[in-house]
C-alpha cells in the first residue's frame, strides 16, 4: 500500500492567494506556531505507521569499511591459524585475491555488564558497550566500494534511488521548519557522490544538504551559499517575490505541478535556512568540557570531533537524519596493506568523538529517542593481501552496530563463522537493516512508497524483514 499523508493545501494555490508574497510568507513562518499551523510543507511532520521507538537517526558512516575480525567480532581460531590456509572455500566473486589466514594485531577484551568484546583499537567506546547492539551477521551483495556504498545508502547498488535520509524525510518530514529533514556532514564526493545523498526521484525538498565535504576541515565545513554578503534580506525578498511570480507563468503555460511545486519548497527552505543554520553552526556557546568530551582539544580527534558534536546539534534542533562519514578524502578505511597503521589511525581519530557522542546524548535525555547507526559499506577478509599486511573487502560477513531509541543495549545478534568470513548465523542483509532503522522510526518499509515510472519504489525494493529480536 502506498504510503498516505494527510490532505494538504497546494503550495502553490496558497501562495497565489496570498497578498504578502513568497518572501514575506517565507519570513513569516519563521515566527512560531501561527504560520507553521497553516503551512502545507512538504517537510511539516506527517503520521508515523506504528509506534516510533525513535525520532532521528545519526549515521556514524566508516567509509571504506572497516575490518570485523580487528573491531568487535574476536575469533580465536583465526589466532590460532595464522599463516594457515582457510579451510573452506572462499567466495566466487571475489573484489581481489588473498593468501591464507591473518590474525588480528590487537587483543580484545570483554566490557561492561553485558561483556560484550571490543578490540584495543576502541578504549573509549569500549566504556559504553552496554549502550550497543551489536550486529555481527551483516552481509551484502557488491565487493565493489561504489557499488556497495550505494547500497548502504540507497538500497541499490546499480541505480539511481532515494536515500535512505531522504526517504525518512518524505516519510516523516521535519521537527524544525527551517532546517532540512536530512543534513549530511563531510561527506566522501567518490563511489556515488552526491547520489549517495541525492532524493532521485522524490521531489527535491527531500534531498540530503551536505554541510562541508571529505575534502576540507569539519572547521570550515558550511553549507554552500548560505550567507549573501552582496544583497539585503529585502533585495532577497524581492527577488523570490519575482521568481515566484516567473514560476506562476509557468506552471500557467506548461501545466508543470509538481516541478513548481518542488521549486518553490526548495526556494523556501534556501531562505529560512539563512538565519536557522547559522545558530545550530556557532559551537561558541559549548562548553569547554563539552569539547573536551568530543575530544576537540587533540588535533588527532579534532576533525571528527566536531563533527559529532555537530551532529548532536542538529539533532537537537529537530533536523530527522544525520549523517557523519569518516573520511579523509580517500578510501579511508580500506586497508588492503599496512592494516596495522591504518585501522589504527582511524580508530584513534573516531573513538573517543563517538564515545562522547553517545555520551551526551545519554546526558542530555536525546539517545532515549535518536537512533546511532556505525558501520561501512562492508567488512574485511580475515585472509591477507598487500604482502601479508592488508585485508581484501569482504561483503559477506561483517559488523555494524546500533545505539539509542528502539534497540537493545549491550546485546550481540547474529555471528560469522569461526574466521569471520561469513555470516551463518541469524544473517542481516542490508534490506533487513533497512526495514528495521524505518520501523524503529515508526514506518512500514512495505507501505513507504512513492510512485514513479509506472510503478511503486520503497527503499528495500521487494525485499527486507524487520530483526524483531533486537527491539527493545
């Protein structure tokens, strides 16, 4: 079933009728209540199916991939094999070619009251297992980053669909009018680019805002053009007012709806963001423990540091998916030589923001509500390449974990076999974390869908079940 919303005044009729103009009707809903009441935005919260455990979603996105068998998924056996060849076969599709077992350089240990095991690489986040659920059967499909990447945040690995953000955004709309539903921080411009953020074929009013990108600091990470240092918001008034009135001739020649309709959105949202994003930006008023939390008084942690901290922001400021990717503007996790140093470079940058992360949300009463999504595009073999130094994308088995609003803490679903190669047991496919992430949020993966072409898309395709057994 198609999902529904409620009935809702065209935009454009509205805008028609009004006598104060697209400018004035953008300023004034940045008022209160009074204009958000009567606005038709496509972006005002909708309906949820059932039950939300969660309002948001940040997704901590580990671009590369990081390794399984190195992190939180100990196997003894591989210790005990190093050297060896794996004694079953390896998969027929493979991204490269390995040689036998290699153990993992660091030792784990078990945490918390749940006992769950962490690896040296994580000693902050080892302190807050009991917050996590972990889930060590992931499996995809593509061995490949662009295609595997574009899975995760597509549901597709072949073409062009909504994000995962934008689809919880056309599905739930926002918390804060004048912030975009799905904010999108430092993300990586390879493997899909922007169509890892794009809202393809739903309108444009849901697409992912990428707030700065791989390429440069966190520190001078902003939104494109969000400040006009040449005209006054006056001039800019008049100039939407104008827009508005070009965009009304032609709708009235060629009929085009929808496309207006979307234009308009966009056109609003541009304008009340200018005075909106800004405050949710000045971290000026943070407290100096509180960047110490994050880890932003360490150049090492200072980076991805703010970064998370920027996150719990906007979550706080009602925006619904948040993304944070951990990149440097190369394949950052992608180890298939020197794992040793990479993994622990990386994990050095990520541990203790993410601690922290998880941390203040819990302080400030936001992790009852806002689920926390780590995890890459897929794992690592447990057999060597690079010389002996690196391991090879694995999409078969890996580990992701979840936090917060709607799962269970300190509990561990699903494993790999006994070298961590693939999942055997309770298996996760990427449509499955799919469906059970929307129905945290409280919406039926099989009824959130959007006609397009003839037919009805949802991002789990015809497939996904939700993980009952991890709901809290």
């Amino acid at each position: 079933m198609p999902f529904e919303v409620p009935p809702r005044v065209s935009r454009r009729s509205m805008l028609q009728q009004s006598a104060v103009g697209f400018g004035s009707l953008a300023l004034a809903s940045m008022v209160g209540g009074e204009a958000r009441a009567m606005d038709a935005s496509p972006l005002a919260p909708a309906l949820s199916h059932i039950t939300a455990r969660a309002k948001r979603v940040i997704f901590l996105f580990m671009s590369g991939g990081p390794s399984q068998v190195d992190t939180f998924d100990p196997k003894p056996l591989l210790t005990r094999d190093d050297g060896k060849p794996l004694p079953f076969d390896k998969p027929r599709v493979q991204f490269n070619t390995t040689a036998n077992l290699m153990k993992s350089p660091w030792s784990f240990k078990q945490y918390g009251e749940s006992g769950l095991w962490v690896s040296e690489l994580f000693p902050h986040l080892a302190q807050r297992v009991d917050d996590l659920c972990m889930l060590h059967s992931l499996h995809g499909t593509n061995p490949a980053h662009g295609g595997a990447v574009m899975k995760i945040h597509t549901g597709s690995d072949n073409f062009v669909r909504p994000s995962i953000g934008s689809w919880v955004s056309y599905g739930l709309g926002t918390e804060n009018q004048n912030l975009p539903a799905f904010v999108t921080i430092c993300p990586t411009l390879a493997f899909g680019g922007i169509n890892n953020w794009s809202s393809a074929f739903l309108p444009a009013v849901y697409q992912g805002t990428p707030f700065g990108d791989a390429s440069i600091p966190s520190a001078k990470a902003q939104v494109k053009y969000i400040r006009n240092s040449r005209w006054s918001r006056e001039v800019q008034e008049l100039q939407l007012e104008k827009l508005r009135q070009l965009n009304r001739d032609d709708q009235a020649r060629s009929g085009s709806e929808a496309s207006l309709e979307a234009r308009i959105n966009s056109f609003e949202l541009a304008f009340r963001m200018q005075s909106e994003l800004p405050k949710v930006e000045d971290l000026s008023g943070e407290s100096e423990a509180t960047q110490k939390l994050y880890g932003m008084d360490n150049p090492v942690t200072a980076n991805f540091g703010r970064m998370c901290l920027m996150a719990r922001r906007f979550a706080e400021s009602g925006v619904r998916f948040i993304q944070v990717t951990h990149n440097d503007n190369k394949v950052q996790w992608d180890q298939h030589a020197d794992l040793k140093a990479g993994h622990e470079k990386n994990a050095l940058e990520v541990d203790k923001p993410i601690a922290g992360l998880l941390a203040d949300l819990k302080a400030r009463g936001l992790l009852e509500d806002t689920l926390i999504w780590w995890g890459g595009e897929f794992g690592r073999t447990p057999t060597a390449e690079g010389g002996g130094t690196g391991r090879d994308h694995n999409q078969e088995g890996f580990t992701m974990w979840l936090a917060g609003g709607g799962v269970k803490g300190g509990f561990r679903y699903g494993a790999t076999d006994d070298y961590g190669y693939y999942a055997v047991e309770n298996k996760v496919h990427i449509h499955d974390l799919h469906a059970t992430m929307l129905h945290i949020l409280g919406l039926d993966h099989e009824r959130l869908t959007y006609r397009y072409a003839g037919r009805d898309f949802r991002l789990t395709d015809v497939h996904g079940n939700v993980v009952q057994d991890i709901l809290a």
